[in-house]
C-alpha cells in the first residue's frame, strides 16, 4: 500500500503526517530521518489498529502541485479586512 505523506519544516526539525492516518505523526532532524520514522510510525499505528479491533485505512489522498509564476508567487496571500477576504497588494 503506498500512503501519501505531508512533511513540514519546522524551525530546526522536520514533521509529517498522512492525512490517511489521522493521529499518525512524527518529526526527524532531516527528510530522510523523517520518511524513515514515518514509515516506522505508520506500521506501528497499523499493528496498534490491529489489536484493538479497527480497520487499517485504505490510501485515498491525492497529491499534486500548482505551479504559479516566480513573480506572483509571492502575492498569493489573502488578508481579511472589514469580514471580506482581498488579495494582498
């Protein structure tokens, strides 16, 4: 089964998660480190879901990119003013 896996940068570390496995997180000090204590999480989460009875979730997040121009890339936030959203100048 092949799970899609969100990893963040944090200030001095990494963390991810599966959004297929609620509940099922970790953090390393490089990518790699990461992937491999996720990979490590994940089946002890499964083995976890085993013993008490519950289902393994199947894989079904999608992922993608949006690739947007250099130059707009950095204008792509939104503020909120008076209850209405605008783009940010």
């Amino acid at each position: 089964m092949r799970y899609a896996i969100v990893i963040e940068k944090a200030r001095k570390n990494y963390s991810a998660y599966s959004p297929d496995v609620p509940g099922c997180i970790t953090t390393g000090k490089t990518v790699q480190q990461t992937l491999k204590n996720m990979r490590e999480a994940l089946l002890f989460h499964f083995d976890g879901l085993r013993e008490d009875g519950q289902a393994i979730p199947d894989p079904q997040a999608l992922v993608d990119y949006i690739e947007l121009p250099a130059k707009v890339a950095g204008h792509t936030s939104r503020r909120r003013r008076n209850g209405k959203t605008s783009a940010a100048a």
